[in-house]
C-alpha cells in the first residue's frame, strides 16, 4: 500500500479558486513493499491564479507573494494569491525600468532578483523592493566575432550564476568556430562581478540536433531542433550551490557538494514507455507552442558586430532557437520514452524533484530524492500540471486550458 492523499482534476479553471477542506497525507499502517518508495498525491490547490499569456518563471519572494514573468504578455507581474492582486512591476519599453520579453528570475544575495530580458539584450538586477538597478548586457560582441553571453539557467544564495550554455560562445559561421568539440556538456558558475566560469559537473552530450542552413535575402539562418524525447541528463542547483544533476543512462542521481565532493544514489527502477502516436502529437504540439527566440548580429567590414545594428553594407547572421515542423512523419523517433524530463528544483526541506516520463493522459509524476541523492518517494499531480517553485509547506505548478491560457496554482505539500 502507499500513503495517498486524494486526487482531484480540475475540469476547467476559474480565478482564484479556494478549496476549503483540503487533507493531508493520509498515512497507510503498512509500510512500502521493500525496493518500493511511497508515493503521494496533491489534492485540490489551495488557490488559483487568473490567466497568463505564459510563464516562462516564477519568484517566490519573503512575504509568500510570487514573481511571475510572462514574456507573451511582456509582462514582469506581482502576484498575491491569497489576496487576489496583481501588479505589474516596471513598464514595458527599452529605457530604465523597463524590459521587452521577461523570460527568467532568479534570486540573488540580499533578496534581490536577476531579470533576464532578451529582446533589450540586458540583464537587470532589481533591489528587494522590486525597483530597477544597475544592467549589463547579456550579449557582447569581440572584434574576432566572438560573443559573450550570459545566459544564467540557475543561481544559489550567494548570487553565483550556474548555466550550461557558457559565458562564452562563437557564433556558427564567425570565423571562430561553431562548438566546443567537447564529449561532454559543462556545467559552469561564474558571478556577475567575475566572468571567469567555474565547471562544477559536466552532463553527458546530447542527441545531435538536426541544423538547417538557408540563405534569406543575403542572411546566413541556423535553426537548431532538439532530437524528439531525446535521453538527456537534467540538472539543479540547491541553495548552498551543491549542483545535482541526474543521469539518464541508468537514472541516478548525483548530489555535488561545493566542495566537490560527491554523493552518488542508487538507480531508480522504472518502466520505459512505448512511444506511440499520441506521444509524437504531443511532443510536436509543445515544440510548436514555445516562442522561438532569434537573436540577429550584424558584422561590418571591419569584423566586429553588434546586437541590433543597422543592416545597411553589413553582412547579417541569425541564430534562432527552437520551432517544430508540424508533421510527426519529419522526425525520427525512439521506441521508448526517456526515464525524465526537465530542469531539476529543489523544495525548502532540500530535496530534489524530478519529473518522470509518463504516457500522454496519464498524471504527472515527480520522482523525489534526498540530499544523500537516494529516490525517497513519488509525488502524483493531475496531467499538464508543471511543478515550478516552493515555499514553506506549499507547491506552485502551471497549467494550461482549452485555449492555451496559463494559470498558477497552489497545492499542500504532503508530510513525505
């Protein structure tokens, strides 16, 4: 038997919705059958947000309330649950206190947050009080053709910026090289004062990316698609800045203390999924739903470049990220599903969740493991419910509805 508390799916969403009642983890007398770990189930959320056009982030801040950036709105967005209020925060434009397309947050020292806008080219930090402070720019261009990029994917509580994209990289077609050549993928930290990147764990190389090249009035275009349901490591940074990252050759978990040392868990059982007409619809779908972002330099005749020049006697190149044919026949697809997907967080009580592959229809299931990197327990949400932050005894996962409108919700933690 496994502890459960009850299931309920939501059958369409409404604003601000307060389930009364909910339950805890009710707690079987029968322990789990040796080589099994529990598993829970959330129940109804405790409240609901009203509609986003997306979320690309959340920020869970000191008083509960929520940071949301919604990039299809181009929105950064204070959001209080329990009071049901939202403001936006700063305007939309390219001066002070303003941003394009706010894609990510992070926390930094002093609870102050890291804004990520690609359409502005700009990293802004914003003091504890939300107001805008100093920038920098996330791309930089070196007269060899070289780019600088900070592109932060994670960051610990003391402001250091974890990411596997490198704070530096060349262009394809510059002159200086399109990739690293490396059989692996670093994990590297670097902080804002200090560009020199640390590697901290290194994943293990993805499937090749199918890379199309065309011409377009004289612009020289690479578009990159990732592999369909391709087994890929997954990674995490805890607070302290330990790094943990999953591996998908024989799904176990490494927990990397910044030390360096390293705890190593032990495989986690589990069924591979056939990959199956519904799978392929629904890998395709979510690719063709995601923003495509196109970064675009234009290099003059003296070899330099810059974001957002004018394109008059220079010669353009755009890298655009992501887009999917709409035909599944385009693509060649695996037997079986990979074990886990996405990025992995880490809760207040300073375990790992991970998500686990299931078959289109069926729950979300978040696989959870403790900071010795030992699998602990399952953890069951309704379908299309994405876990993406935490508080104290309390889960936020996005979801979407019938017409593409994304909604937060709040869910009770189960006593695991």
């Amino acid at each position: 038997m496994r502890n459960r508390t009850a299931l309920s799916h939501r059958s369409a969403p409404f604003p601000f919705i307060l389930a009364l009642g909910l339950s805890g983890c009710a707690e079987d007398d029968a322990a789990a059958p040796a080589g099994e770990v529990p598993g829970y189930e959330l129940g109804e959320p405790e409240a609901v947000s009203a509609d986003f056009g997306s979320v690309d982030d959340i920020r869970v801040l000191r008083d509960g309330s929520l940071l949301v950036a919604d990039r299809t709105s181009g929105e950064l967005v204070l959001l209080d649950l329990d009071r049901e209020m939202r403001t936006v925060v700063g305007g939309r434009g390219e001066g002070p206190g303003e941003y394009q397309s706010p894609s990510g947050i992070w926390p930094l020292a002093g609870d102050s947050t890291l804004l990520l806008d690609v359409a502005n080219n700009r990293l802004t930090v914003l003091t504890p009080d939300l107001s805008f402070g100093a920038t920098r720019p996330m791309l930089e261009i070196d007269p060899a053709g070289g780019v600088l990029v900070l592109n932060p994917q994670a960051t610990d509580d003391s402001g250091r910026m974890y990411t596997t994209n490198g704070f530096s990289m060349n262009l394809p077609g510059t002159g200086a090289g399109g990739g690293s050549g490396s059989d692996s993928i670093p994990v590297v930290r670097a902080t804002l004062d200090d560009l020199s990147p640390d590697t901290v764990a290194t994943l293990a190389p993805r499937s090749t990316s199918r890379i199309e090249m065309r011409s377009n009035q004289g612009n020289r275009m690479v578009t990159m698609q990732q592999t369909p349901y391709s087994a890929s490591d997954s990674w995490g940074v805890a607070p302290d800045g330990s790094v943990v990252v999953a591996r998908a050759a024989d799904y176990r978990l490494e927990w990397i203390s910044s030390d360096g040392s390293m705890r190593i868990g032990a495989p986690v059982a589990w069924d591979a999924v056939p990959v199956g007409q519904a799978e392929r619809e629904a890998w395709v779908a979510e690719q063709s739903s995601r923003t495509v972002q196109t970064a675009t330099f234009v290099t003059g005749g003296g070899g330099g470049a810059s974001p957002g020049a004018g394109m008059a006697g220079a010669a353009a190149r755009t890298m655009t990220l992501g887009g999917a044919s709409e035909d599944v026949d385009d693509y060649e697809w695996p037997e079986t599903l990979p074990p886990f997907t996405g990025s992995i967080l880490i809760d207040p009580e300073g375990r790992a969740w991970l998500r686990r592959l299931q078959p289109v229809g069926a729950p979300f299931l978040y696989d959870v493991f403790t900071p010795d990197a030992e699998h602990s327990g399952t953890v069951e949400i309704a379908e299309g419910h994405t876990v993406m932050g935490f508080d104290d005894g309390v889960v936020y996962a996005t979801f979407r509805d019938e017409v593409d409108l994304v909604y937060i919700a709040r869910y009770r933690l189960p006593e695991m």
